[in-house]
C-alpha cells in the first residue's frame, strides 16, 4: 500500500514538474516575442501573434528578400505550393507554412498600404 502512495506521489510531482517547466517556457517565449516586437508597429505585432509567424520567418519561406514586388512573392508561393501538393507526393505541412507565410506577408502588405493612405498627423 505504502509502494503505491509512494508511486502516486512521485508522478504527481513529476506531472506537476512538467507543466511548470512549459508554463516557464511559454514565458520566457512571450518575453522574447514582447523584446523583439518593441520597434514594430502595433499592427506588425499583431500580424505576427495572429499568424503565428513573423516577417522575417515568412520572406525566409518564400525566399523573398523584400516584399515590395508582389509579382516574385505569388510566383514564388505558386511554385512553393505546388511542389509540396500532397497528390504529388510533397507535405501538406509544408504546404500550409507556405500558405500561412503567404498570408503573413499580404497582411504586412495591406498594413503599410493603409498606413500610407493615413498618415499620422
């Protein structure tokens, strides 16, 4: 009886251990995120919690260096997209980053066309 209290009591601590040691990953992860985003705008920083991924990492996905010329980023994402169509033997996993990497970029896109049309006075 002793030997199974003993048992409960060490996976507990283990389980407790665990979802302490992610609670602090998580923190630490937001912390960096909060760091890095202080000299982007508002609308940058809420493109990147809202999709997941920063600008940075979705112009390194579609191997765009800038995303002034819209012509290079859809025939990069049409040749990206359908090398990785699952039919074809690819991943959707990659698929979907590269999507989502599309998505991020034509929502920085539409930010700085709107902050352009608006400008602060």
């Amino acid at each position: 009886m002793a030997q199974h209290l003993v048992r409960v009591i060490i996976l507990g601590a283990q389980v407790v251990g665990r979802a302490f040691s992610k609670a602090l990953r998580n923190e630490f992860q937001h912390a960096r995120t909060a760091q890095a985003s202080r000299g982007q705008s508002a609308e940058t920083t809420q493109a990147n919690r809202i999709t997941g991924m920063s600008l940075e990492e979705a112009k390194q996905i579609l191997n765009v260096s800038k995303i002034d010329n819209p012509k290079e980023i859809e025939e990069s994402y049409n040749r990206l997209f359908e090398l990785n169509d699952k039919t074809k033997g690819g991943s959707f996993y990659l698929q979907s980053k590269i999507y989502r990497a599309k998505e991020r970029i034509d929502q920085e896109i539409k930010n700085v066309s709107k902050a352009q049309e608006s400008p602060k006075e």
